[in-house]
C-alpha cells in the first residue's frame, strides 16, 4: 500500500513561482490546497488548511518566511516546512533549520527534485544532506559553543546516543553510523529516535546543528 500524497501549501511573494509550482505539483498527483503571497497569509492559510508540507519562500513581505516558518511549526506542528531561497548557503536558511523547518530548496529546483523532496519531507525525513547543514553551521554558527556540560537536554542522553549524535553532526549517514558503530542499521534509527524525541528535534538537519552549537563538534576539517 503506497502512502497517501501529501497536501502542500505554496508561500511566496511572486505569482509566477506560486503558478510553477502549483502546476509541477498537481501534474505529478500532488495536491496544492493553497497559496499565499506573504509571511501572514502563510500562517493564516496553514492555521486553516493543516497542509502536510509548506514551501515557504524567505522574503516575503507583512512577514518573512522565517517568523511565518516559526508560527507555523508552531500552531501546526504536524506540518513540514521547507524554505525557499535564491542562495544554498543563506543565513536565513541556518535560522530556518534551528526553528524546525526540514531543508530548503533552491527556486531554480527541477521539477522532479521538487516533487521528491515534498514527498521526502511528507515521511519525516529531512530533506537537507547532513554534510550541507554543517556547512551552513559552521559558516553561521556563533563562534562560541555552548558547552555539553551547559546544555541540560544533553544530560538526558546515553554514553551511545551522545556517540551517535556527535557522528550525525559529522555528517554520517545511518549506513555510516552503522559502519562506524558495529550496529545495525535499525539499531542506529532506534538510538536517531531516542535523541530526536528526548532533545525534541524534528529531523536530523537540527540534529547537526545541536551538535554543533553545544560544542559536541567544533567547525573545520
């Protein structure tokens, strides 16, 4: 039995992106329940809709797609959320991930990534590579970690998840962990759930990221 497809809401100031969008989504089986053209209509339309995905543009007028991701996450938090950007390392994509979106795309996206990647987030999965998210971290993480010791979530954590947590940062993948661990590639998904539900992260983009700014990993080679 093939899962549902996911309803999806496009958010983004041009018509033009909104109408691409809509038509390379609905011709794939995809349905879009709605459009808005600014950050509040976003929230509005998502408070109402309960859309499974939301492509959700950075710059927007009235309000910008990063406090439109955050209230959306917010009053929806069975929705994913994916940013819109111009650039792949934008520091507003780095905030994006930290509040809780699944990845970006590019607005230059192909039709076929497109549709992928709404799916791919539908299923819980992050859509950023976890090598792209640390390259977004260490470009614009602060230069100060917080320490490990100073991060009370961490302390929730087993010898082996904080293991697994820091690889995650390194980017590996669950073969890789697995590879690294000597476990099974379902034992390492078990330990990627414990720390995603005890540090009450959504996917594995804001995993990285708490590797990171809790000084786990330190940026560079």
């Amino acid at each position: 039995m093939t899962a549902a497809e996911p309803r999806v809401l496009i958010a983004d100031d041009q018509a033009l992106v909104r109408a691409g969008f809509r038509l390379i989504l609905t011709v794939r089986g995809i349905e879009v329940a709605g459009e808005a053209a600014d950050g509040a209509e976003a929230v509005a339309a998502a408070r109402r809709l309960e859309p499974d995905v939301v492509l959700m543009d950075i710059r927007m007028p009235t309000m910008d797609g990063l406090e439109a991701a955050r209230l959306t996450l917010e009053h929806v938090p069975g929705c994913r959320v994916i940013m819109l950007t111009t650039f792949d390392l934008d520091r507003y994509v780095y905030t994006a991930l930290r509040l809780g979106a699944s990845g970006f795309l590019l607005k230059d996206v192909t039709p076929e990534h497109l549709a992928a990647a709404v799916r791919l987030v539908n299923t819980g999965d992050a859509l950023l590579a976890p090598s792209i998210t640390r390259r977004l971290v260490e470009r614009f993480a602060p230069g100060s970690p917080v320490p490990p010791s100073a991060h009370p979530e961490l302390s929730a954590l087993t010898p082996r998840e904080l293991e697994v947590l820091t690889l995650m940062g390194r980017g590996l993948s669950n073969a890789e962990l697995a590879r690294e661990l000597t476990l099974s590639e379902a034992t390492v998904k078990t330990h990627a759930a414990r720390i995603f539900m005890k540090l009450n992260l959504r996917d594995r983009a804001q995993a990285v990221v708490v590797a990171y700014e809790t000084g786990l990993i330190s940026p560079g080679p």
